[in-house]
C-alpha cells in the first residue's frame, strides 16, 4: 500500500494541547471495512476518521468514523477536524463559505468563518429532540446525579446523531469541583442505551459563558475533554427552554479543564438551527503505511 498523508490534530483548543485527539487517514480509497478498523483500533484515539470521495453529489468529501471499537455514524469533533483536514490537504474547496460532510447521519453543512490560524468551523447539528425531562425521568438518573446541585432547567433525555442525559448544575465552581459517581453514570448509560450523562453551568467569565464536562461512559470514557455533539444538543436544550433568554442566539463554552485540557467551543444559534464548532490545530502532518487486516 502506498504511503498515505496522515495528520494528528487538536480539535477545539483554547491553545495548542488543550482539544481534543482527532487521528485522520485523508484517502482511504481501497482500505476495506477491517482495515479502517484494525488501524483505529491501533491508534487508540476516542476516534479516527477515514476520508473518501463523496457519493453523494451534493457533499463535498465522506468520512467514516471509527472509535477503537466499532463504526459510529456521526460525531463532532471528529467532524470539525476532518473538515480541517480537508481545507489543509486540499481535498475540496467551499462553497458560499460553506464544506458538505457526507456521513452515516447524512449530508451536513460545515461553515467556515475567518481565515488561516483563526478560522472556525462550525457544523450544524443533524436535528434533535427532547426524549425525557425531569429528575425522575429514569430511576437511575438520581444517582448518577448524586453529589451536585441542580440548576434551572431540569435534567433531560436528549437525542440527535448520539444521545445524551443532560443536567444544568447549580454553578460553575460546584461542577468543577464535582467528582461524579462513574459506575452510576455507566449504568445509566447501559439502561438507557445512551452515551452517558452531560453535565452544564452557566459562567459569568468573560470568556465563556457555559462550563461544560461530558462523562460517556456508555462507550467506555471516564470524561471526554471537548464534546461537539454533547454540546449541540445542549444548545439545542437551552434553545427551545429559553428561546428569549440570554444564552438564546449562542455563546461560548469551556470544557476539559478538570481533566487537564482546555477547549474552547462557539454555539451558534440561528432561527433555531444549532451550529457548534471551534478552531483546529495540525499537530504531526506525516504519512502512514498499513497494509494488515
């Protein structure tokens, strides 16, 4: 097999280090099924994307997305960075600002805003609904919730691309220091075949104004240091919650910081259309060769 160009990036960082992993294969014609999954399996990433030539005629490239275990169909991080990887390699131009992602939850807009260290992408969400709300929602959520305090909204059951229990948490030190329980998330998770629990606080920091820490445990991961899809649905939560509120049109959120990272992600929201991204760095830009199955 030829060599291939590979690039290990940092999706969502406030500064170099601070996102999260994302590893992409930028031409993975000819790689079959187990080959894309031996690979990721071997890089041990939370994801790494495999970019093809599109088939359908409106997008502007296809992904495939895998964790080390299995195929997912959406997710957002892994979106954002292979946008990036695709604007760095060259592999599509936008048009009227805007990249098309084919993936297994469709065709999705990536917008571009700004240019070259300070551009941003953001991804529009693939729709979402409110499953559940309320703390009595699952009979399991009050102890996946034990040890923190509550906020204005109530605790809801969240689908759209990946499905996700969210909680508003009283204040933004309360959710810092919280040490969850992991084993109560995890079974919540299971029982409600759902990704894990996403716990939010409103921030009166002048650089963000929403502290957020993701916990899947339903796909294995303690905490995850920049959720993109988690925080589409929040936004989506607080849109339809408080489509008048301050937090209304977007804001700016902090994630990763109690796991020694530090993300910085933008929530768009416009005509209720949630829009989610951040900026990318390339951290190794090399080539790979992997011929085993």
């Amino acid at each position: 097999m030829k060599p291939i160009r590979y690039l290990h990036l940092d999706v969502f960082a406030a500064s170099y280090g601070g996102g999260n992993h994302l590893g992409v294969v930028t031409d993975a014609t000819g790689w079959s099924e187990a080959q894309m999954q031996r690979f990721a399996r071997w890089t041990d990433l939370v994801e790494t994307t495999f970019l093809l030539p599109p088939t359908d005629p409106k997008a502007s490239y296809r992904v495939r997305i895998f964790t080390p275990h299995k195929e997912i169909p959406f997710a957002g991080h892994p979106s954002i960075g292979s946008a990036h990887a695709v604007l760095e390699c060259g592999l599509a131009a936008p048009r009227d600002g805007l990249l098309w992602q084919e993936c297994g939850a469709g065709v999705l807009p990536i917008r571009l805003e700004g240019e070259g260290a300070d551009r941003t992408l953001l991804l529009q969400s693939p729709g979402e609904r409110v499953v559940q709300t309320g703390s009595d929602a699952h009979p399991l959520l009050p102890a996946a919730l034990s040890g923190i305090g509550l906020g204005v909204l109530p605790p809801a059951l969240v689908d759209g691309g990946r499905r996700w229990w969210l909680a508003e948490c009283a204040d933004e030190a309360s959710l810092r220091a919280w040490q969850p329980d992991h084993t109560a998330i995890g079974a919540l998770a299971k029982a409600s075949d759902s990704m894990g629990l996403c716990a939010f606080a409103r921030s009166a920091h002048p650089d963000y104004q929403l502290v957020v820490r993701a916990f899947p445990a339903g796909v294995g991961i303690v905490e995850d240091p920049a959720s993109g899809a988690a925080n589409g649905l929040i936004a989506a939560y607080i849109a339809q919650a408080e489509p008048h509120g301050p937090l209304a049109n977007g804001y700016a959120v902090s994630q990763g910081r109690e796991m020694g990272h530090d993300a910085c992600l933008i929530a768009h929201i416009v005509d209720g259309t949630i829009w989610i991204g951040g900026r990318t760095h390339t951290v190794i830009d090399g080539h790979l060769r992997w011929d085993g199955v």
